[in-house]
C-alpha cells in the first residue's frame, strides 16, 4: 500500500493512491491569464511538463484557470473521468469531456476505492472546493487557498496539501491564507505530513495585479511552528514524495 505525491508547481499534483493515479489542478504548458487580459496578470511556466502516463482521474478544486487551465486540459484525452467543483465541471464540460462529475461542499462519492468529499473552499468569487481524499492506501486534505470548512470533523490523516503563506492585495487583504490556517490543519487532521503548495514551482508573474501582490511569512517559518508529530516539506517540482508504504498486505 502506497501513497505517493509529485507536485508541479503552482497548484498542481499527481497523487497516486497504489495504482490509482489523481491529476490534480495541473498546469503543463502554456501561459495563464485572467480577464479583462495579460497586462492585469500573466503567468509563465520556467518549462513545460509531460502529461503524466496512465491517469484513473483528473480532480479540480476551482473552475478558475490556474486550477483549470485550458491549454492543459486540451493535453488531456477527453475521456479521462472528471470530479470538480460546479465551475470546474463547466470548464471541462465546455472542453468536451465526457465523464464529468461536479461535486459541491458537503457531497461525496467514490471512483475506484477512493473517496472524495468536497468541502468549501476558498470564495472566488463563489465557494469553490477542498477535498477530503480517503483510500485503502492513505488519506490525504487539500484546498489551495487556505480556506478550511468549519464542518470538517477533527479525524488523522496521513497528508495536508495547503499553502503556507499568505498572498494578498493591500486594499483586499489575503486571499491565499497558509500562515494561519496551517496551525488549524495540524490540530484538526494531526497530519504525519504537510506539503507546502501554491506557491512555488519557479512560476513567473508580470502584469499590474503581480506588482501589487504582498507576500506574508515563509514556508520555513511556518513549518518551525508544526509540532514534532507533523514534519513538512516545501516540495521540489517533479520530485515524487513517498508519503506512506505499508507493506502487511
């Protein structure tokens, strides 16, 4: 039994649950914008990445395009089964996937032994999803901005995937909150293990919005507040991390 993440930068992750192999809000190629267009913000990937052989699912946490991000998804064959929140599905829906299903806070389901339970998520501006991941192999906690769902009941997990800094705009405030939900995660799941995302991955940012944008904390720094029960890792993108090996069965 074996759970196992590679991260990719920004918000994305293979996650592999035994054979079961999860894409999770992957950004391979191409560049990333937002309306009302690239002179308010422009991403750029330092090189581009292969789309990971033999996917079982694709899960999307936000239907925003640095966690659906067109030029990817179009990578990626059409039948490949979908979980994501309401916006992701249109996305993908509107890309002509053909096994989509859309998840909101609080609903659940199970595709190939593993469970999905999406709670809510960062407000951007609708509530968008996190995800409760539970297998035979391990159990795994992520929402990318920081945002934990009150009704999310205190259980131990083996992982938290979550940021662990703070991002935000001066008149706005954070909206990316991993220095202070980190302690909450940690007393909620008692995770053997914290991955710090989001963040990294060597992503380069220009327009207006990028100029603007605040950093608060480290991810070092937030990690010397974990209790020694949790360890963390500020992930190096391609490098895949051996979360948990259980070899009874």
């Amino acid at each position: 039994m074996t759970l196992a993440a590679t991260y990719y930068g920004a918000n994305g992750w293979l996650l592999e649950f035994d054979d079961l192999r999860v894409l999770v809000d992957p950004w391979l190629r191409g560049s990333l914008s937002f309306p009302p267009g690239e002179w308010l913000l422009k991403g750029e990937l330092p090189c581009e990445r292969k789309v990971p052989e033999k996917l079982n699912l694709l899960l999307l946490t936000q239907g925003l395009a640095d966690h659906a991000h067109p030029d990817t998804l179009a990578l990626l064959p059409k039948d490949l089964p979908v979980i994501g929140s309401a916006a992701a599905a249109r996305v993908v829906e509107r890309l002509g996937f053909t096994s989509v299903k859309a998840l909101s806070p609080g609903e659940s389901t199970n595709h190939q032994g593993l469970r999905v339970r999406a709670s809510a998520g960062a407000p951007v501006p609708m509530v968008e999803n996190g995800y409760l991941l539970e297998h035979p192999a391990g159990s795994l906690y992520l929402e990318p901005h920081g945002f934990l769902d009150p009704t999310l009941e205190p259980q131990p997990l083996d992982a938290v995937i979550t940021p662990m800094v703070d991002l935000g705009l001066p008149a706005l405030g954070a909206f990316v909150k991993g220095c202070s939900v980190v302690p909450q995660l940690v007393e909620r799941f008692q995770p053997t293990t914290v991955l710090a995302s989001t963040s990294g991955g060597d992503v380069r940012f220009g327009g207006a919005l990028s100029r603007a944008l605040q950093m608060k904390g480290s991810v070092a720094s937030t990690g010397a507040q974990l209790p020694a029960s949790s360890s963390w890792t500020d992930p190096r993108p391609g490098e895949r991390l051996l979360l948990k090996t259980d070899f009874s069965d």
